[in-house]
C-alpha cells in the first residue's frame, strides 16, 4: 500500500478570518487531523508565506500584488498563524509556498519524497485555489489523490460543489472525512 500524507493547506488566519462561519469546518478538519495522527499518516501543513517587503512578489501578479500592498504574510504578521483549533504539533511538518500551489516556491516534493508519500489526502481553503492547484500538479506528478470534500472550503459553495462533484473526480478519489476516517481506521 502507499504511504499516505496528509495535507492541511492554507488554514490560516489571515484566511479563515475571511470567511463568516469557519467553526464546523475547523471542527470536522480537526477530525481529519486527529484520525491521521492515530492511523500514523504524516500531517502537513502548507501555509503562504513571504519574507518582509515581499521581494517574491510581483507587481504584474494580480493575487498577491494585493497581499504585498497589504503587508500580509510575512513572519510578522498574526494572520499568518495556522489557526489554533487545527495547530500543528511538534513532528508535524510545516512547508511554506510562495504562490497558489502547494508545490510552487515549497520544499513539498523533496518532503514527501522523503516520507516515501506516494498518495495525498487534500484539504484546505479555498477549493477553488490551493485544493485545485495542488490536485492539478501533484496528479502531473504522478501522485495518487484523495480530496476530503468536506475538509475544503470556498467562498463560492457552487464553485466548490462543481470541483469535487464533477472536476476532482477526473483525478482524484473524493470522500468525506466521515468516509476517510473510518477508511484509515482510526
């Protein structure tokens, strides 16, 4: 069987602050967590993160042009914080990207080669971003995926139903996390 990883993206507070309701989410999220420590599948994080003034950002790069303007994201800053109901703990891995990807600006591959992580378990805000980024390339590659539909969340709920009822499933398996955790046994 494959080793599995994992991977919480962009559950930060500079991010979940931005949506009305993340209680449950962070709820069922948590859930997740835990049933990855007790089956012993690797849990990482991935959070966006600059260094101060931004020298990885473009003014042509119409996403994070805003958040340089903003000063958002650098070591400094509170909403870079991974929000405390889902808190890394120590063994678990913290990867840092620079654009929407998991794997753009990361040391992901070289961490999860490493973990001999041959299939990715996603989750994380927004489905439309990161969660599809990071499908698109780690398919290419040649990872084998799962996505938690409920362990992701979107500003648009339909663009959100639209991905993991009709796009994700070209290149992923998708579960809930109900689903998932009674999969893994925990």
């Amino acid at each position: 069987m494959t080793n599995s990883a994992l991977l919480v993206m962009d559950v930060q507070r500079g991010i979940t602050d931005r949506f009305p309701d993340t209680a449950d989410y962070l709820t069922r999220l948590g859930t997740a967590i835990d049933a990855a420590r007790a089956a012993g599948v690797p849990v990482i994080y991935v959070v966006i993160g600059f260094r101060a003034g931004h020298p990885e950002i473009s003014a042509r790069n119409k996403t994070f042009s805003a958040i340089a303007g903003a000063g958002g994201f650098t070591g400094s800053d509170a909403g870079s914080e991974i929000h405390p109901d889902v808190a890394s703990l120590p063994g678990d891995v913290v990867v840092t990207k620079k654009r929407v990807s998991a794997f753009a600006g990361s040391d992901l591959d070289m961490v999860l080669r490493g973990a001999d992580a041959g299939h990715l378990v996603l989750t994380g805000i927004a489905t439309s971003g990161v969660v599809l980024s990071t499908l698109r390339q780690a398919a290419d590659l040649d990872f084998e995926l799962t996505v938690l539909s409920d362990g992701c969340l979107d500003g648009d709920p339909e663009v959100h139903r639209v991905l993991t009822e009709k796009v994700f499933p070209r290149q992923a398996d998708v579960v809930t996390i109900d689903e998932w955790v009674k999969a893994v046994g925990a």
